[in-house]
C-alpha cells in the first residue's frame, strides 16, 4: 500500500520537476557544494569518470538545452547541455548529462562513461548505476550501484545492491541489501560498498549490514505490516463521499444542464461512452507524449498530463452521479435534499463494493471508464439525438406530473362525494 501511495507521489513529483528544474543548473549544486563537505574521491574508476568529464566538447556530439526522448532503446552517447527527460522501454546512458536527467522505462543503466551533473529522477523496475551521479531519486525493484553518488541517494526498492560508494547519506525504503565486495586474484577484499555518510533505512525487519560498510549511523524504522484500521476505513469513505460531494456541488452550481445529462449519456449512449472512456486517455497521452517531444510545446503536454490525471481521479465521483441521478428519476425524486440523500447511499455503496475482492477491482475500473466518457462526452459537442431524448423525457415528467395532480384531485372528489 505504501510502495503504491510512494509511485504515485513519485510519478508527481516527476511532472512537477519536469515544470520547475530547468531553472536549477548546476550553479545551485555548486554553491551547496561550498556548504557541505563532500568526500574526495578516491577510486580510481570514479577519477576516470572526472576526467571524461573534463574533456573537450565535440560540437558533432554535443545538444544544447533540454532534450525530450521516447523509444524503444535509447542510448545517450552525446553530451546534453541540460535535462534529459527520457520514457523509453530501455535507457543507456555513457556520456554527460550536465543537468537533471528524468527517465521513466523499464531498464536504466548508467554506463562507466555516463556522468550525471546533477540530479537522476529514476522509475524504473530494474536500475543500474555503473557510472557517476550527483544525487539519486529512485523507485524500482533492482538497484545496484557500482560506482559512485556523490551526495545522497533515496530509493524505494526490493532489492539494493551496493558495489560502489554513497558520497553522502542513504535514505532507503527497502526489502534486501547486500553489500558486495570486489577482491583480487589473491581472494582479498580490494574495495567494497560504502557509504560515507549516515544510513536511514526502513523496512519489514532488520538487515544485517556488513561492518565498515557505514560510516555514520544507523539508523532503521520497522515498516507496519497489520491490517488497515477502522480509522483507516473511515477515512477513506469520508474522503471519497467529500468528493462526490463536492463535485455534485460544483455541477449544480456551474453546470446544472451537465448533472442533468450525465443518466442520458449512461444510459442512451453506452457503447459510445464505453469507448471514450477507454481510448481517449489513450489518445491524449500519445498525442501529449508528441508534443512533449516539441520543445515549443512541453509546457502545454505537461498541463495536459496534470488535467488529464485530474480528469481520472474524478471519474468514480462522475459515475456516482449519474447511478444516482437514474435512481431518482426511477423513484420520481425531485427535492434536493432527498437527491442528497441519495447520492451519500450510492456512493457508500459503491465503496463497499471496491472492497469485495477482485470483483470490486472490476466494478471500480468500469466506473472509472464510464464516468471519464461521461465526462469526455459532455466536453464535446451536444448530440442533436440527445438533446431530442433528453427534451421527451422533461415532457413524459410534466405529463407524469400532470397525471398525478389529476389522480389526486379525482380521490379528493370521491371522499368529498361518499
């Protein structure tokens, strides 16, 4: 539950930065670096990385500001003068990032001749680290590490291998480490894992941690295993009945004709919501992903990504509504105190139902499907048939009305009468 809630703050995160970093450059690394007293290197293939780094630059091989890369296999094998911002299936980089590096893919490897200036933002099931990082910002399954952090590294991971040398301190959240020491032809320990710096680290129970391997504390948190609390039950339904409510709120003051629309769409235009559901976010984010590869248009991709994020944590809310609105309809419902109602039972109901297993995982991403097309469809323009249906239906509820009063008027005759 918690590695969940941490991947999806990290994916955040990674949209965030990708907004802020590139006005932090190197200069602002430097002047921490006057504050902070960061350990001489020493090993002599992290003093080769150094001098590559120093080397001359070939304008040939050499890219100028922020660069924007997907793919299947990419490898970096040219300088970058600023951030690199990769989603690929595999990621090799042997050359220099001289700002922040943000990859998402399945496989990330920094070879002995990649150098990272900066930060490395890394969300990737298996990482490795074979060449010099600044600071290391990770979410994976497999991390090892065989050369060098500089400063810090915090990661989320299974398993951490530590072949090289954290500059700084550790800060990790993680099932197994090992600490693995390079010897020579002689069977003796030539170098092996460190880190300088203090180790914080959690996890279901304690880790043996080879001696030497720190040179700080260390210090360890337990991770909580037990079930979810009845605290933890009452807020999580508190939280997702506030939403609909306030999303209903919302509607009725911004949108009413919307609120009104959302039981036609459900249930004149199934198959075309179902749809819309399904393959607009996926439409979006191919069409986003091009543009991000737009310099011009980065900035609108981004946007785009956050509202359509947004647009998906509402959908469950949206289907709420609508369910409801099709149940007062059925029930004749019309005060709005009485739709409130309502809304709090179906939305509770629906709760419930996430939490019967496996079924409530599939009632809740088709309600999820369904209130994102309800919510794509009222974005589009009306459909004429819809507005037809919608007007046959205010006309069937004043003829209903209308039937009613009578019905009523003609029982208060007869008691008068007998």
């Amino acid at each position: 539950m918690l590695k969940n809630k941490l991947k999806i703050i990290t994916l955040i995160m990674l949209i965030i930065l990708s907004l802020i970093v590139p006005q932090v450059n190197a200069e602002d690394n430097e002047a921490e670096g006057q504050t902070t007293n960061t350990p001489a290197v020493t090993d002599e293939q992290t003093t080769t990385n150094v001098d590559q780094a120093q080397t001359s630059i070939n304008q040939d091989n050499y890219k100028d500001g922020d660069v924007y890369l997907t793919g299947d296999e990419i490898t970096i094998d040219y300088i970058v003068d600023g951030n690199l911002f990769v989603m690929a299936n595999k990621v090799i980089i042997n050359s220099q990032i001289g700002g922040d590096a943000f990859i998402i893919a399945n496989d990330i490897v920094v070879e002995n001749g990649g150098y990272i200036f900066s930060n490395l933002f890394a969300l990737a099931p298996n990482i490795t680290i074979s060449g010099v990082v600044y600071d290391l910002y990770a979410y994976a399954n497999n991390i090892q590490i065989n050369n060098y952090i500089f400063r810090d590294a915090r990661a989320i991971a299974n398993n951490f291998k530590l072949a090289g040398t954290i500059g700084r301190n550790a800060y990790l959240n993680i099932d197994n480490m090992e600490v693995i020491s390079i010897k020579d032809d002689q069977n003796n320990v030539t170098s092996q894992g460190s880190i300088k710096g203090d180790l914080n680290y959690s996890s279901k129970q304690e880790l043996e941690i080879q001696d030497g391997t720190v040179s700080g504390d260390i210090n360890y948190t337990q991770l909580k295993t037990s079930s979810p609390s009845i605290q933890t039950y009452l807020l999580s339904i508190g939280g997702f009945l506030v939403t609909v409510l306030i999303i209903w709120l919302i509607g009725l003051w911004l949108a009413p004709k919307f609120l009104e629309r959302t039981n036609l769409v459900l249930t004149k235009k199934l198959p075309s919501t179902i749809a819309l559901g399904i393959f607009t976010p996926i439409v979006l984010i191919i069409a986003l992903v091009i543009l991000l590869l737009l310099n011009i248009t980065s900035s609108v991709s981004l946007l785009g990504l956050a509202l359509l994020f947004v647009a998906c944590a509402i959908s469950s809310s949206i289907f709420v509504i609508a369910v409801n609105n099709i149940i007062c309809n059925k029930l004749n419902v019309e005060k709005t105190i009485v739709k409130l109602g309502f809304l709090i039972i179906t939305g509770a109901a629906l709760w419930l139902i996430a939490l019967i297993p496996f079924v409530g995982r599939v009632i809740s991403t088709i309600a999820a499907i369904l209130g994102l097309g309800i919510l794509i469809n009222a974005i589009l323009p009306h459909n004429r048939n819809l507005s037809g249906t919608e007007t046959k239906v205010k006309a069937e509820k004043k003829e209903n009305k209308k039937e009613k009063q009578t019905e009523n008027k003609n029982k208060k005759e007869d008691k008068k009468t007998k």
